[in-house]
C-alpha cells in the first residue's frame, strides 16, 4: 500500500457534499477486495444512521405523461414501464440514465430532451430517492450494469446528504442500500463465472 493510498479512504464517493461537488469517477483506481470492502464498509455507516428499510408506496398517475416532465411522475412511470416496455419508455429511460450520469444531479422538472428546466431545482433529496428506486428497478427488471451504475452514484450523492431526508424517506433510502447489495452480488456472481 502506498503512503498515498493509506492516506485517502479507497471509497472516498459518499463523502463531503456531493451535490455542489460532484464526483466524476475518472480514472478509479483498481483496488480489487479492498475496495468493495471499503464500499460495504461505507454504506454500513449509513446503515447504522437511518431507519428500518422500508419501500415507497406506489404512486397513482395520471394516464399520459408529456413534457414538461415533473421527475416523481415521470419516475415512477417508467418504473411501471419496466414490466410492458414500449420504444418511447425505453427511449426516455435510457435518456435519463445518460443525463444523470453527465450531471450527477436530479432536477425537479425536465424538457422533452430531458435537460432540466430549472437548473438551480436539484436539491430535493426525495427525487435522489425516487430516481434510485426506479434504478434499482431497472437492474432487477434487466439486469444491465449501467442502471446499478447509476444506482450506486446516486447512493453516494444521498449518503453525503442523509441528514436531508424524511424519516420515510431514509427508510426508502435504506432499503435502497439492501437493492444496491443484492445488485452487487449478482454481479459478483457473474464475474466468478467468467
């Protein structure tokens, strides 16, 4: 282990606010065991820091959903997309995965084109919730790495903010540590297969 690396914890993602700085996850390095174990070791403390895991309720929504999108709606859309897909709830799907994982923020509204409306509406923890139950959704309903990707990085951007959330709303969050876990083992699982 080098001087440099005993000095910065491996998982240094959840830490400080990350909302006003972001994380860009260029060039991580390869730390193998040790870092997963830093990871698991992090949501730990969160863990520790927040109410019994409990899933959000469903919520009802209107028949159509058109532009401007607010986020709660248009999430939990696309989540009940998940078990009937069409082109166009796969297509905003995706679309919304590519914004967050250039912005690393969830905005309250959104144009047809997904870019947020207003630009300074990105601090509202519970849409990090919503946002990270329809990513953690989306891994279970398919099984693709960039929904867990997603899901894990809007964890951290959560984690540097728990004191933010609602007593339900850190429940949600918690159960979302336990999806975000079982995401991982899968993925674990299929690279011991490889």
């Amino acid at each position: 282990m080098t001087e440099a690396t005993a000095a910065q914890p491996l998982y240094p993602y959840s830490d400080g606010d990350r909302l006003d700085n972001r994380n860009t996850y260029f060039y991580t390095a390869y730390h193998g065991r040790p870092f997963l174990d830093a990871w698991a070791g992090s949501r730990d403390r969160a863990l520790a820091a927040l109410p019994a895991p409990q899933r959000s309720q469903p919520q009802a929504l209107a028949q159509e959903l058109l532009p401007p999108y607010d986020a709660v709606v248009l999430f939990a859309q696309l989540e009940r997309s998940l078990t009937a897909p069409t082109a166009a709830s796969d297509a905003l799907l995706y679309r919304l995965v590519q914004r967050f994982e250039v912005t690393k923020r969830i905005h309250r509204t959104y144009n047809a084109r997904l870019r947020a409306t207003d630009k300074a509406a990105f601090r509202d923890a519970r849409l990090y919730v919503r946002f990270g139950e329809l990513m953690a959704a989306a891994f279970e309903a398919r099984s693709e790495l960039p929904f867990l990707n997603a899901l894990l990085k809007c964890l951290d951007t959560l984690q540097s903010h728990l004191g933010e959330l609602s007593h339900q709303d850190a429940a949600c969050m918690a159960a979302l540590i336990l999806r975000e876990r079982a995401a991982v083992a899968v993925v674990s699982e299929w690279a011991g297969k490889t």
